[in-house]
C-alpha cells in the first residue's frame, strides 16, 4: 500500500513538473536523467581503456591494456576508471557540480562510478574523496569530491571516508601548467589525517575525484595512503582528460 501510495505521489509530481535531463534541461523520463541527444555527447568510456589511468584507447581488446603514458611511467596507483572523457556535456557536467552549486548532480555521477569502477571495489574498500584546501573549501562550501564519494557509497554500500586525507598548504589554481610543474606543484601537499593515521592499514582505497588530468593529485594522494600503510590503491574519477599519449 505504502509503494502504491508512493507511486502514486512519484506519479503526480512528475506530471506537474516533468523531470528535466541533467545537461540541457529537456524534458526526460527518468529524474536525474541525460536526453537522449547529451547521452550521445558525453563521451562515456564504454569501449577500450587504459587499465591504470581511464583514457579511451582505440580498437578492440579483450586483454588489459596500458595507454604510451602509464606504459613509460606507471603510476604509483594499481587500476584507474574514468566514467567520460572531459569534454562537451562532461565538462559542462563537471563545471556545474564544482562552481554551479548544482550538487544534485553528485546523485547519477555517483551511480556512473559505481557502473565504472564496478571492479574496484572490493568486500574491504574504503572510498576516500580527494579533499579540497581548508579555505577553498570555505569559498566553495563543499567538497566535489566528496559528495561523489559519498554518492558512490550509497550504491555500492562501501565505507566511506570523506575525512581521511586532508591538504597540507594551499596549493596554486594547477590549470595552464605542464605535467612537470604540476608534479611539483603537489608534491608533499597530502597527507593522511593524523587522526586517521591507522585506518588504510591492510585495507583497498579507493581514490575519488571529478577530474583527472596529469594525475599528480591523485600520486600524491596515493602516496600519503600507501606511506600509511593501504594494500593497494585505485582511483575513480567522472571524468579524464584525454592525455598526451
Ligand atoms: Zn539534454
Ligand atoms: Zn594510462
């Protein structure tokens, strides 16, 4: 009775205000859906990708394979997933959950991950969200990162830490710099919270953020959780930009 009831309401409401799509606001079927013309434009990485960082690769494969990048230097990481390519509706996708305030977007983003990191979680894992610095957070008032953390533990029913890294100093906007600068840049600007400095020991993290681009949040962060003992560590992200090769 209770279902129907609800039903019913789910019904009604959706009558009076139709579920628009997420990216354009067309009127969909499902709430916190993507029409059928942005699903096309968002660049979800279903065919090959690279094992460690997400990057779509071209052909076909039925083995694991590694993009040139990871090949020549592979990251301190075990496995990476990315659920879309950083471009069109992903980035406009990511760009309104991060300075939009649009944090409703977290809730389909979350059920992405789940789908593309679906082999990364393990019975033990522990979801750990890239944080933001103190004060960018004040700007923001919210964690991207861990909204989706928090949205990917809700599907996958695996721990989630939002508190368990924490930024050591402010660290400078890194767009507009190279791999090298970025790198050193982060280096040493995350560590595991003292509070939290047991926690990883012998468990899987799992890395989550909104963006990858060179990946040097996520090796610092991947450091800080191996130096504090983790058995391995994977990185989920929505969404890569597409390496250099
Ligand atoms: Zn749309
Ligand atoms: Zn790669």
């Amino acid at each position: 009775m209770h279902d129907l009831l609800k039903r019913i309401g789910h019904r009604l409401v959706t009558a009076v205000y139709p579920p628009g799509c997420i990216a354009c606001g067309a009127a969909v079927q499902d709430p916190f859906g993507l029409c059928a013309t942005c699903w096309a434009q968002a660049g979800f990485i279903t065919g090959v990708a690279c094992d460690s960082c997400g990057t779509p690769l071209p052909g076909h494969s039925d083995g694991v394979e590694h993009c040139d990048t990871c090949l020549r230097d592979p990251p301190v990481w075990s496995r990476g997933r990315a659920v879309l390519t950083y471009e069109e509706t992903g980035k406009r996708l990511i760009l309104a959950l991060k300075h939009g305030d649009r944090t409703e977007l977290a809730r389909p983003m979350g059920k992405w991950l789940a789908t593309a990191g679906r082999d990364l979680i393990r019975p033990d894992t522990l979801i750990a969200p890239i944080p933001l610095h103190r004060l960018r957070l004040l700007r923001r008032r919210y964690n991207q990162a861990a909204l989706l953390g928090h949205a990917l533990a809700l599907h996958t029913g695996a721990e989630h830490l939002p508190m368990l890294l924490r930024r050591t100093k402010a660290t400078p906007c890194q767009n507009g710099r190279d791999r090298a600068a970025r790198y050193a840049n982060l280096n040493g600007a995350l560590e595991v919270r003292a509070t939290h400095c047991l926690v990883p020991q012998g468990r899987s993290v799992l890395l989550v953020d909104d963006v990858m681009t060179s990946g040097a949040t996520l090796t610092a962060a991947s450091r800080a959780v191996l130096q504090a003992g983790a058995a391995r560590v994977d990185v989920l992200v929505v969404a890569r930009v597409a390496n250099d090769g």
